[in-house]
C-alpha cells in the first residue's frame, strides 16, 4: 500500500503542468485603461454562450482521456453586445461578440444580460501566449475583457472622463 502511495506521489509531482490562477494588480485608473485598450465601448449585453474550443494542434501531449479533457479544450464565454458607442477601437457591426471566461480562476468577467457596460477590451485573448495553439476567437467585431481590465456597469461619470481624455490626446 505504501509502496502504491509513493509511487502515485511521484507520478503527480513528474508531471507538471503550467496552472495560472487569476491575479489583478490594483486599480487602473480610466487613462491608463484607456492607453492600454485596444477598444473601449459603451454596449447592452444582448446574449451569453459557452463555447468549448478544442486545441487541436497539441500533437505534444499524451493521449489519455485527463489531457483530452483538461489540456486540449477549454470553455469560454462569448457574450452577444449591442454597440452604442466605440469611443475607441474600429467595429462596423451594430453587434459585436465580446469573449471572456467563466469566471472563478480564470479572470473571467460576468456579465449580466439587458445591462449596459463601459467595456475595456483587447484585441487578441488574454489567455493567448507563444506557445498557445488554442483556437481563440478574433477578427473583426471580437474583443476580449476579463476582471483585471477597468470593465463595469456604465456610468456617466465614467463616460464624461472617457470622452474628455480622449479629447486631450
């Protein structure tokens, strides 16, 4: 039995796999968001989907059911948003397709439907690094948000100091 322990223990910690938790650094201020956005919208969201994508070009990992279930596929949510304004970023749909995760771990931002939000956002997932082959969503009309980006219920304040730093630059 020990001896079935141990060589358990050891098979867990040789196999190591790179897990990221959610970590935001304090408080961006509007005009830091504001630089560091690809886009920055005032929008009503419309719809939510989970998407699970499948990283079909990890040929790298071993078969086994745990890596197909964990390693090679990932939900996401994409949210369906009616846009009122880009104050920045280029759109030329009335409805563009913001995407996040679930939220928990993964800094997922949730929003609520029929609400309307000031959303800072970027171009490409933030889950996207070199080595990703992960079929994250982007293009035309595709934003990406999560909890660490300025995102929150619309506010007139908000919005007055986003249109008058904007003026400014």
């Amino acid at each position: 039995m020990q001896k079935l322990i141990l060589t358990t223990s050891i098979m867990l910690f040789a196999i190591s796999f790179d897990v990221f938790g959610c970590s935001c650094s304090g408080n961006n201020t509007i005009e830091s968001e504001i630089d560091n956005s690809s886009s920055v919208i005032l929008g009503r969201i419309i719809s939510e989907e989970e998407i699970t994508l499948i990283d079909s070009g990890n040929s790298t990992l071993p078969d086994s059911i745990f890596v197909d279930a964990f390693l090679s596929s990932q939900v996401i949510k994409k949210f369906q948003v009616e846009l009122i304004k880009a104050f920045k970023g280029n759109f030329d749909s009335e409805i563009i397709a913001i995407y996040s995760g679930r939220g928990g771990g993964d800094c997922g931002y949730h929003f609520e439907i029929d609400k309307t939000y000031v959303i800072y956002a970027d171009d490409i997932s933030y889950f996207e690094h070199d080595e990703s082959t992960m079929p994250y969503p982007k293009g035309k009309n595709i934003a990406w948000t999560n909890i660490c980006d300025r995102t929150n219920f619309s506010k007139q304040s908000e919005i007055h100091r986003i249109e008058k730093y904007l003026k400014t630059e």
